[in-house]
C-alpha cells in the first residue's frame, strides 16, 4: 500500500514559479530549510520537477515527490481553463528517513509497516506526527 498527499492549485495567473515557492514554503514549514528541484517528467504535466529536500541528519539530498503543471489537454475536457499545479508526496519517504524507524520498502506490506513502528499499530503515523504536527490528524 502506498499513502500520497497531493496538492492541486488552480488559479489564473499561476506559473512554474507559483509552484516552485509554494513547494518551497510547503517543506520549509516541515523544517527542511534546502530545497531544490530538478527537471523531471510526468506524462499528464508539463513542465515536470522532482523536489529534493537537503536532509541533514543525512547529510545528503533526498527526493521527496514530483510536481508539475497539468497540461491543457488533461484539463480542458474538464471545464478548466486555468494552470492547474500539482504536487504528491509519498508519506513513507517522510517516515523511512525519521530517526528510529529506518528505510520503507514497497514490498514490505502496510500492516506490518505499522505493527512494527509501535506496538498501537499507529506508530508511524505518531512519529511523523511528532516531526511534522498538523501533517497526520488525529495523533
């Protein structure tokens, strides 16, 4: 199982520079103060970025997700005619670079992801929580 949070901003005068400072600002607010983005692709964005956050208890770049600007062709059989950014983030990553709780995999299932990080089968969600309050309701 795989959890993303996304991010849809619609808005007429939105740009690649809307959605590179509201990502900065976004993982700013996580507390990681270095961000940066390189050139990706996605097929229903473009242009695409990968955003990298400098960890520091790494002491390396992370990736943390792609984001990109919805192409009109994805968009306008919708109805909208405005940008649409986008942005997910994997809250595993955030979780498999926490201290105490090591690296995720995507063959590990879910339920055993949660048992092991805490013995009420919400640990992980309680440790991101602890790093990042606000991000996880209800813990």
């Amino acid at each position: 199982m795989f959890h993303q949070l996304d991010g849809i901003i619609i808005d007429e005068h939105a740009s690649l520079a809307t959605l590179l400072g509201t990502l900065t600002a976004f993982y700013q607010k996580m507390g990681f103060e270095k961000v940066r983005f390189k050139p990706a692709f996605y097929p229903y964005t473009e242009p695409s970025v990968d955003v990298m956050v400098f960890m520091e208890s790494r002491g390396k770049w992370i990736e943390m997700g792609g984001s990109g600007i919805f192409r009109p062709e994805v968009t306008e059989p919708l109805g909208c005619h405005h940008p649409v950014l986008a942005w997910g983030l994997g809250i595993e990553r955030l979780g498999g670079w926490l201290p105490g709780l090591g690296a995720f995999t995507r063959n590990i299932p879910n339920r055993l992801l949660f048992q092991g990080a805490g013995t009420s089968g919400h640990g992980v969600a309680r440790k991101v929580a602890t790093y990042w309050p606000g991000l996880v309701p209800n813990h």
